[in-house]
C-alpha cells in the first residue's frame, strides 16, 4: 500500500466485491493497478475456541491503487472494468478528476489495515467511563469509538468517508472493567 499513489473507488454490485478486485487484479501486469477491499477481523468464541472471521467494511465498495492520473484511470476503466459483471460505477468529487478518496479519507484506511487490508482486532480495557485501547489499530483512537459490545467484542467508529458520516465495526476485546 502506497499512500503517494492515487487510489479510486468502484461502487459495485453487493457480493461483486471480491470477484471485481480479483478481475482488476489479473490486469495488473499490463495496468499499475492493485485493487483491494478493506476488510475487518472479527473474533468470536465457538466451542470454548476463539475462532476468526472477516467481513467487508465498506460493502459494494473496490478501491484500486494506481500510478494512473484520473483521466487515465476513467479511460482504463471505460475500456476494461465496465464491461465486467457487477461493475456500477467509478466514483468522483467532480469532474475535475479529484480522486475518489479524499487525502484525510485515505490516510484514515491506510491508518487501520494490515499490508493485507485487514482491520485487526484491538484490545483494550474500560475504566470507569473512558475505553483505553492497549494495543491494535484503535490504539489513540478513541475518539472515535461511539459505541461498543463487550460481549460480542465490537465497537463502533464514526468516520469520514465518501463524503458523509458513516458507523463502522471494529473488533474490541475488553480484557478488563474497573
């Protein structure tokens, strides 16, 4: 990840997610591009084990990396993602080519995910009213949390992104409450 690059974002069909990434992947040795979707570790306990999973954060959302300036990327896109199934649309601010990110939208992703564009659970500890994240990607980022679920090991972040206020979830294990 290459936060110098732009990054682009196409609004897909729900569940075309990973089939559009994988697609515009595969074009990645004639094209600098390198598609990827955000998405966040959930832990939770089955049969006395903790077991792992992992949802999409932004759901109908691909974002792609590339050396391409916007003009460039439209045409790439025009040319060779639209004709896939499940492709909607390129997103953008204007018609100035703005990317589709915002640099503060972008840094906050780069902010959260592994090289592998995974959101890994936090853990932290509440003390009296205030939650302190000891270690993860919510650490000196509590701020943004706006809600959790101890039981279910979730919190709930209110960001920036696309250009509207948007809940998200995040795994949070609570260790400790005094």
């Amino acid at each position: 990840m290459d936060v110098s690059k732009s990054w682009h974002v196409l609004f897909v069909l729900g569940t075309f997610e990973e089939k559009i990434m994988n697609q515009v992947n595969a074009l990645s040795d004639k094209f600098p591009v390198m598609a990827f979707v955000p998405k966040v570790e959930r832990s939770f306990k089955k049969q006395k084990k903790i077991t792992y999973d992992y949802e999409i954060v932004f759901k109908n959302y691909v974002f792609v990396e590339t050396d391409l300036d916007f003009e460039e990327f439209s045409i790439f896109v025009n040319d060779h993602v639209r004709p896939m199934e499940g492709f909607i649309k390129l997103l953008k601010h204007d018609s100035d080519g703005t990317e589709s990110l915002y640099p503060q939208e972008k840094e906050m992703i780069a902010r959260f995910v592994d090289p592998d564009f995974v959101v890994r659970e936090s853990i932290g500890l509440i003390e009296g009213d205030r939650v302190i994240v000891l270690s993860g990607p919510l650490k000196n980022q509590e701020s943004l949390i706006r809600k959790i679920n101890r039981h279910k090991r979730k919190a709930w972040l209110e960001i920036s992104m696309f250009g509207q206020c948007q809940l998200v979830e995040i795994g949070l294990e609570i260790i400790k409450k005094s």
